[in-house]
C-alpha cells in the first residue's frame, strides 16, 4: 500500500517535471521563433548590402570584382553560397559550396542552410538577381547550448523541489501517522485513547475529532456492553429456554433454562442443532413432526415468526418433554432473507398432564352427566306429567266446581234482585248464600292462582292505576268482613289527592282486597285497621296495620310458607294458609315489595310498595251522532249451552232487560244453524260443547256475514288462563267464567244494549 507521504512527493516531483518540460517547450519555441526572426532580418540586411555593393560592378560589367567579392564573402563564412543572375536569367557569376548550390538549383533546399534571393537594383533599374544562402549551424548550436542550461536549471530545480517536498510531507503526514497508528490500536479493541493536540491547522482539528470519537466510542461501547450484560441476565434470569441458532440451526448462545429443559449442558448444546437425530419430536396427536417442520426451520425458511407451537420432544433413555416454542427469525437491514432465529420454549408437560387429566375427568363427567341428564329427563318427564296431570285436575275440579257455583251464585243474585226488597229474613238467607258461594270461588281461585304462580305462567299488566278510587273499592269489598268482626276502618287515602302506581288494577285489588280481609279476620272483635300511603318521587306505599295479636318473629319468617296458617287452623278463623303467598308474588311480579313487621300482642303492618306512576289522559268524549240508536228496539240473544241449569239461569236474568229475546241451543252444530237463520244481535257460548266445541264455533260464526262484527262472548266453567288466552284467539269479544256475576254480566248487557244497533 503507498503511504501518503509517497504520494504526495510523487505528485509534487510529477507536477515540477511537467511545469519543467513545459517551460523548456516555451523557451526552444521562443528561442526557434526570435532565430527565425533574426534570420530573416539578417537576409533582408544583407540583400541590401550585396544589392548595393554589387549593383555598380554589374553596371560596370566588371564581373571579376563581383567574383572576389563572392569569394571573399563566402570565405569569411558569411554565407554558404553566393550567385548572381544577370536579366536574361544567365548565371554570371557565383561562389561557395557547390552541393548546395546544385541543391539550390534543384529546388531541394537544405536541412541546415537557409536560401534567399533578392533583385539587385540600381537606380530604379534591375540589373539582376541574387541568390544567396545562410547557415543555420551557429544558430542552432547556440540553441542548444541555451536548452542545455535551462534542462540543468530544471533538473536541480526538481531535486531541490523533491527535497524540500519530502521535508514538507514528512511534517505534514506525522500527525496523521500517528491517527492511523491510534486508529489501529482502537480498532484492536483499545478504549480511551486521546492524542495530544498541537497547533491549529487541519491536522489539529482531525486530532480533536479523533479524540471525540475515541470518548464518544468508548461510551458506546460501554453503554453496549452494559446493555449486552443486562441481556444476558434477563435472558438467564427467564424461567422458559432461550437458544440463538444460525442460519445453519447451529446453537450460538442459550440460557441455563434451556439447557435445564432439554437436559443437556452448555456444551453439549452450542455449536450443535439442539435437537439433533438423536431426538424424537412429535405433534400434539402423537404423530412424528419432520425436520423440515421445526419452529426454527420453519421461521428461516419463511421469514416469518412461529407462535406457540406446542411440540413433544425426547432423547432417547429420557422422558419425553411437552414444549410450548416460539421460534423469530432475525434479519439484518437492508436484507431479507434471515441469517439467523432466537426461539423461546416453555415446558408445559405438568399443563400436558393436567389436560389429559382434565379430558379424562371430564369424559367421565360426561359419561355422568349423560346419566344423571337420563335420569333427570325421566325425572322432568315425570314431573312434566304430574303437573300436566295437575293443571288439568285443577282445570276439572274448577269446571266442576264452577258449574254448580254458578246455578247457586245466578240464582241467588237474581232472587235478591228481582226480589228487591225482599220479605224480612230471605234477604239475609240469599246473602249468606252468595257469601259461601263467593267464599267457595275465592278458595278455588286462589287455588288456581298459586298454580299459576308455580308455573310461571302468571301474567300481569303494568298500567297507571290511580290508587284512591281502587282503594275505595277494595275498602267496600272488605266491608262485610270488617262488619262481622266490629272493626274499625280508619282509611286515610280518602283525601289524599292524587296517587297513581305502575300496576296492574285487578291484581292489585286482589292484594288490597285480601290484605285488608286478613287485617279484619285476624283483629280482635272491636279492633281496629288503618289504612295510610307514604309516596315519594320513585314510589307509593300502603301500609294496612292492624291491633290483632300480632307475630313472633319465627311466624315471621315462615309467613309466606303455602298451606301455613301459623298455628290460626287451631282457631275458628277460615282459610287456608295460601293468600299472603299469592299476595307477595303478585306484588312482586307488578315490580313491588312486600313487607310486614309485627309487635306480638300490638299487631301487624303489611306495607305495598310499587313505583310510581302518572295519571294517563282522560279519554276523548263521545260525539254527537244523530243517526245512532237509541237502543230500544227488541234484541235477539243466543245462548249455546249444553246445561239446562245455566240455560234457566241465564233466562231469569235476561229478565231483567224485557228488550231482550232468548234463544238457545244445546250443542255446536245446532248454535251454528240456528245463528245462520234468525241472526242473533248478541250471542253467548259455552266452551264445553257437544258436537263442536266453543272455540270452534266462534271461528264459524265469525265467518257468518250477519256475525262479523256482532258481540260474540264466552260464559264457561274453563277459567286458565289458557282458556281465555284461546278465546281471546277464536274471535270472543269477552270471556266471562262461571259462576257468573250478575251484575257485571248485566252491564255488559246494557253496554251492547245502548250502542248504536
């Protein structure tokens, strides 16, 4: 390798050699033009002179003297030959050399002489001509004497320069052999060198940006071998194996987790692949895995990272070793093909196990929950039966017993109106029978309810129900039983304004009806119930507080137990255990609570708490129509029932309402044939018809023209709530259930009476 110093003597030496040819050009060529130059004046000079010394001799025709001035002139060396042509172009006399003269007459010319010629005149007139030639050999001697001396000029100047420039290089490249003497000790791993500074020139400055880059290269190799030594730890102090391999799946470097995971030493790991033939690695499903499937193959050949490939590895004599492995290839910038992959590894063989364990526990849950689902859906096919056996003994033993009810409840509320007032004493008789009839309803209702309630199937309503005429009506419904016990009612809400609940108003009449009911029956004889509400802006509460003989607090808590009177079955107190439990239900299904707290010998406050409401628009009032009906032309009612009791019933109270005409008829068939002629304006139907039952026949007289928008109704013993929801379906305007309320029944009468026919 040329060092710099070579270089730059090299180029200097070069440089002066160049700048020294050149000037010698300069001067031959200069010294060649000023001969030239000379030459050509000397010739002009001396056609002058031979032109004037010649001339009178040539006039004179004294040719002799022009010879000896020829030959002396050619003699003294002045000229290499002299001649001179007369006019006529005649030779007339001539001196010098005689080649160079025959060269002259041959028109060749000379390498080293130079011809002229010239006229020779006189007095105007030309006598001749001259022909003359001059050496060039003084000329060019002179030359070369003169390249000579400036070739030795240049030659010494070119040492002297060459010497000077080594001086020169020798200072100047000192400084810089000692950077790249300190260069090379950085290089081969020496940190912290700092060379001194000397002078201000560029070398100067070179040496200070040295010394910055040594300190600024020490600190990153510091800060890299700080940061490669925290690597390290972290990468020992990982719990999973941790393998550098080359592009050849060599090892490079790996932590003791991984030597401790494959159980082989450092070692015996790098510098080989870690999972050489002597492995057997295999899949999740037992199967082998190739080589050429390996994490690490896989991320070399791809360029792409492996994740959480799970993989089972063993040695031959060693157990086998479930790995979970994550294998990032690693590629250098600028390229893309990966030269080397760090791959990571859990042992999970205690998770492996664990699975397995797992899977096998949970077949045999399986296996058990196949059983117990077996012996469970048998189970719920029982039950499934028993409670489908006892819905339909529920709806049986209603419709049986509603059946009778109704012939007692009719009649009996028909004596008391058409017997209004009636003798002394039968008044009384007719009211204990309805009030037993009643009673008897309210008992299988109840009934009916708490199956509702245990079956899901219990529905409410969620409407703004204003609460002050709704209590007023529960408080006369409960008056008979405050009566027969002389309990005082002290019902506060009478003039409480406005307060209107989120509810549903039958249901919640049920709860009030039945909660003051109970707050009489289980007084004392003379006590007293209140009747109070605390409201906010979220709820309204009732409380009903009696002064009986109150609970203890284990009566407390089995109060809403079905069937449990509390020890009252001891007593003369009817009931049967089950109105609080339907009571609660139905507060909780209108989104309420129900409460009570007790005093034993003070009494019981059983508080309602339901979410307000807002009071709903009032309806639009009726129009004015001229044309509408007043009502009083005769009616025509069908009746389609298969019991000539509720036939009879039924006739006794139509007659109360004279504009009404009754027509019957026992079964499905014959109720459809004989709407089909006469056109009935109202029709009443029984479910439970031979033939063709009420639904059925509902659906045909749907169908009739005459009965597409007459007011069809039912008036059946089936009282589930899936009987009425299938007449809802069927077509029926309303669904009344036996036994029937006359009253009710009656202005529902009147309603269809007064409307526009």
């Amino acid at each position: 390798m040329t060092s710099l110093r070579r270089r730059i003597l090299t180029a200097t030496v070069l440089v002066y050699a160049l700048v020294t040819l050149a000037m010698l050009a300069a001067a031959h060529r200069l010294m060649t033009r000023a001969a030239a130059d000379e030459l050509h004046q000397t010739s002009q000079r001396s056609t002058a002179l031979l032109s004037a010394s010649l001339a009178p001799l040539l006039a004179a025709r004294d040719l002799a003297n022009a010879q000896d001035l020829l030959d002396l002139l050619v003699e003294s060396r002045s000229f290499s030959y002299l001649r001179v042509d007369g006019r006529d172009g005649r030779t007339l006399v001539q001196a010098g050399d005689q080649a160079l003269l025959a060269q002259f007459a041959a028109s060749a010319g000379a390498a080293d002489h130079d011809h002229f010629s010239g006229p020779i005149v006189l007095d105007g007139r030309q006598l001749g001509r001259l022909h003359f030639g001059l050496s060039r050999t003084l000329a060019q001697s002179t030359e070369r004497a003169l390249v000579t001396r400036l070739a030795a000029i240049g030659l010494g100047g070119l040492t002297l320069a060459a010497a000077l420039q080594l001086l020169i290089s020798r200072v100047i490249t000192r400084g810089i052999e000692s950077l790249s003497a300190s260069a090379d000790r950085l290089a081969a791993g020496e940190q912290g060198l700092q060379l001194p500074v000397q002078g201000d020139d560029e070398v100067a400055r070179l040496t200070t940006s040295f010394n910055r880059m040594s300190a600024a290269l020490a600190e990153r190799i510091n800060a890299l071998e700080n940061s490669e030594l925290r690597q390290r730890l972290l990468t020992e102090a990982l719990a999973e194996g941790v393998v550098f391999q080359d592009e050849h799946n060599r090892a490079l470097s790996c932590n003791q987790a991984a030597c401790d995971i494959l159980g082989l030493t450092r070692e015996q790991l790098l510098g080989h692949e870690p999972l050489d033939a002597g492995w057997q690695v295999l899949r999740p499903d037992g199967s082998l895995l190739e080589r050429d499937q390996y994490p690490e193959v896989r991320a070399l050949r791809s360029g792409r990272p492996v994740r959480d490939m799970q993989m089972a590895v063993q040695r031959r004599g060693h157990e086998r070793v479930w790995l979970s492995v994550n294998s990032q290839p690693l590629v250098r910038p600028g390229e893309r093909q990966p030269y080397a992959t760090v791959t990571s590894f859990n042992d999970i063989s205690a998770i492996v196990a664990a699975q397995q364990q797992l899977r096998q526990a949970n077949e045999v849950l399986e296996q058990r929950v196949a059983e117990r689902t077996a012996e469970l859906s048998a189970a719920r096919d029982l039950a499934e039966r028993a409670s489908s056996a006892k819905s339909e003994f529920l709806s049986r033993m209603s419709h049986e017993l509603r059946t009778p009810l109704n012939a007692i409840l009719g009649f009996a509320q028909v004596l008391r109106m058409r017997l209004n007032p009636a003798p002394p004493g039968v008044d009384q008789q007719l009211q204990h029978i309805e009030t037993a009839g009643w009673h008897l309803l309210d008992l299988i209702n109840d009934v009916l309810d708490l199956s509702r309630i245990e079956t899901g199937s219990m529905v409410v309503s969620a409407d703004a129900v204003d609460l002050v005429p709704l209590v007023a009506e529960c408080v006369r419904m409960a008056g008979p039983a405050m009566g027969a016990q002389q309990v005082t009612l002290d019902d506060q809400l009478a003039h409480a304004g406005e307060l209107v609940v989120m509810a549903d108003p039958t249901r919640l009449r049920q709860v009030l009806v039945n909660l003051l009911t109970n707050a009489a029956k289980y007084n004392r004889r003379g006590g007293r119930v209140t009747l109070r509400a605390e409201a906010d802006t979220d709820s309204v509460c009732l409380h009903v507080a009696d002064t009986g003989i109150g609970l203890t607090t284990g009566q407390l808590q089995a109060l809403y137990q079905p069937f449990n009177r509390l020890g009252a079955e001891a007593t003369n107190v009817p009931g049967t255990g089950i109105g609080l439990v339907i009571t609660k239900r139905l507060v909780e299904l209108m989104g309420g609570t129900l409460q009570a707290q007790s005093v034993p010998g003070q009494g019981t406050d059983f508080t309602v708490c339901l979410r307000r409401g807002s009071r709903p628009p009032p309806p639009a009032p009726p129009t004015d129509d001229p044309a509408a009906s007043t009502g009083s032309s005769m009616r025509t009612l069908l009746y389609v029932e298969d019991n000539p009791s509720n036939v009879q019933l039924l006739a006794e109270v139509l007659k109360l309402r004279p504009r009404l005409r009754l027509q019957s008829a026992t079964d499905g068939p014959a109720g459809l044939a004989l709407a089909t002629t006469q056109r009935p304006d109202l029709v009443v139907v029984d479910i439970a018809l031979p033939g063709m039952d009420g639904y059925t026949l509902c659906r045909h007289l749907r169908a009739l023209p005459g009965l597409k928008r007459a007011p069809i109704v039912a008036l059946s013993a089936n009282a589930m709530d899936r009987d009425k929801a299938r007449g809802v379906d069927a077509g029926f305007d309303r669904y009344f259930t036996k036994p029937i309320d006359v009253a009710q029944f009656l202005r529902w009468i009147d309603g269809v009476l007064d409307s526009p026919g």
